[in-house]
C-alpha cells in the first residue's frame, strides 16, 4: 500500500523536510549578532589602536620639527647684535604695545615668563643670509642713512620702509654694533652713536650691514582645538606663521654666565650662556578612555594637570647661546 505524504498547515511537507521553525531563526540571528559584535569590536579596537600610534607619531614629529626650528635661533641669538650696548625701547613681541618688559633692553634675548602658561621669548640677530660689507659712497650717521636695499646679491629688496624696517650696522673691528629702524625718507627712527662707512680702496676695511631678524616664539591657543606653535620675525613683517600644531606648552630657562637659573632674565640678557626650552605637545584627538593627570615640573614653574583625554609627550632641551657674551 502506498504511504501518502503528509502537508502542514501551509501545505509544504512536514517532517523530515520541513524549514526551520520561527524560534529557530530567532536564534541564529541572535547567535550572529553576537559574533559580529565581537568582530566588529575586535575591528574598533585595532582601528583605535592604529589612530592612536599614527598619533603619537606626528606627535613626536611635531615635537622634533618645533624643537629643531627653535633650537636653531636660540643657537644665532646675539649674532653681531652682541656687540650693540644699547638699551632700546620697542615693542619688541610685535602686539602692538610697549609694556614695562619691552623698554630699555638690549637687542640680544627677550622673555615673557608667563608661569605656568606657556612663555614667549624674543631672539634678536642679524641675518646671515642678508647681509654685506658697506661699499664707498654708502654711510651712515646720526638719523641718515645712504644705504643701498640689496644686502645678498639677489633681487628683491632687503630693507625697505614697509616691511623690512629693520637692521644692524657693525664696525669693521666689531667695537659696536647697532640695531636701527628704518623710516621714510631715508632716515632712521633713532640716532646712532657711531659713524658706518665702506672703504672704496680696500672692502675688508668696510663697516658691515645687514637685515636684523626679530624672531618671536610663542603658543597660539585662539582655537582650544587645535593650540600651535607660531613664530614671527619682524625684521621682515612675515606675520605670525604656524611652525606645528597640536603644542599645548612652551616654556624656557636661562643659565647665566656665573651657572645660575632663572625663568626671565630680566636685566641679564647679556650674561644669558644657554637656554632650556620646554616644549609639551598632544595628540590632534581625543582618546576614549583615558584620562591625564600628570602635572610638569619645570624650573619653579607647575604646569597642571590637565585632566583631559588628550595624550601628551614632552621634549627637552639645553640650546648653548653661543654668541652672547662674545
């Protein structure tokens, strides 16, 4: 007798060859939801871990780059400006105001301590790049000027009325030197104390000039998100310019000449014989899960913990000054 073959209420075959049945399905989506959840967390913790060290390392870059661009000016401070006794009052940080910090002080190392926040320092040089023996028929005395623009050979002018105001002249026997400040008409802001001139039948015996760098260092925080490092030179107005990004502190000490610190050497400029620069940087993004609590030591000064989840790496270093004091 033939066996009939049995229908379920939808009319497919029951038995052996039925589907699975609705708790069933339940089930193995649950069962694979769960094993993308692990992957996918396996996933986020490796991408997490990638960003981070991608990070770090432009961190460290940061840190390098911003170290080696300061460590350079700081090695060239007081170069030929050493030799200018002046005291000069200007507003040497370029903000516009001349505070009790800025007046009567010689063109070699300036600083702001500004404690626990980051500090700003002042690196006054001549260039070496522009820069030249006065020719015959060049001078300068007094508040008069008669000095040609070009100081390397290459256009383009090297000191002019709008930009480049600013210069050294140095004596052939490097008895003196003096920063100036250019005005219209050919004319100096100040007067000088000694007479420049070139020597027509013999330049080895020609007063020198050259274009005087004003080299400003500081932390700009306008935008919280992203701090950055910014340096200026006011000897040719090229305005603030990022140097790196994502440096949350700068700060400096100074060595005098008889081995004794300080954080703003105030007065001491000329007696300043290497300086320790401090600089703190982050990563661009915050880390999920981590906290800093870590306080910075530095000299007298306490930078406090910052209690965020940015992750941060210090980067010290000791800058000989090794034209001060020549």
């Amino acid at each position: 007798m033939e066996k009939r073959k049995t229908l379920n209420d939808w009319g497919l075959p029951a038995g052996p060859m039925a589907g699975f049945t609705l708790i069933e399905l339940l089930i193995a989506m649950a069962l694979g939801l769960i094993v993308l959840a692990g992957l996918f967390r396996t996933f986020k913790v490796q991408q997490d871990s990638y960003l981070l060290q991608d990070q770090v390392s432009t961190m460290q870059q940061n840190l390098r780059g911003a170290m080696y661009v300061i460590t350079r000016d700081l090695q060239m401070a007081g170069y030929y400006t050493n030799f200018d006794g002046n005291n000069i009052t200007m507003d040497w940080n370029g903000d516009g105001t001349v505070d009790a910090s800025e007046q009567n002080r010689r063109p070699l190392i300036l600083a702001r301590d500004n404690k626990n926040d980051p500090d700003e320092i002042v690196i006054v040089k001549a260039s070496r790049e522009e820069g030249r023996p006065l020719t015959g028929g060049e001078s300068a005395a007094g508040t008069s000027i008669n000095v040609g623009q070009d100081l390397d050979g290459q256009s383009g002018d090297d000191l002019d009325t709008t930009g480049k105001m600013y210069g050294v002249l140095v004596k052939n026997d490097l008895s003196r030197a003096e920063l100036f400040h250019l005005r219209g008409g050919g004319t100096l802001e100040l007067p000088l104390n000694e007479s420049y001139s070139g020597d027509a039948s013999d330049p080895s015996l020609s007063d020198r000039v050259h274009r005087a760098d004003i080299v400003i260092y500081r932390v700009d925080k306008s935008n919280p998100a992203r701090p950055c490092l910014v340096r200026r030179n006011l000897g040719n107005d090229n305005g603030f310019q990022t140097v790196a990004e994502n440096i949350d502190n700068l700060q400096f000490r100074y060595q005098l000449v008889d081995g004794t610190w300080t954080n703003d050497p105030d007065g001491d400029q000329a007696r300043v014989r290497a300086v320790e620069v401090l600089l703190v940087a982050r990563t661009a993004s915050l880390q999920r899960g981590y906290r800093d609590t870590s306080s910075i030591t530095f000299g007298d000064a306490t930078i406090p913990a910052p209690n965020d989840s940015y992750r941060r790496k210090t980067l010290n270093s000791m800058v000989k000054t090794r034209n001060v004091g020549l």
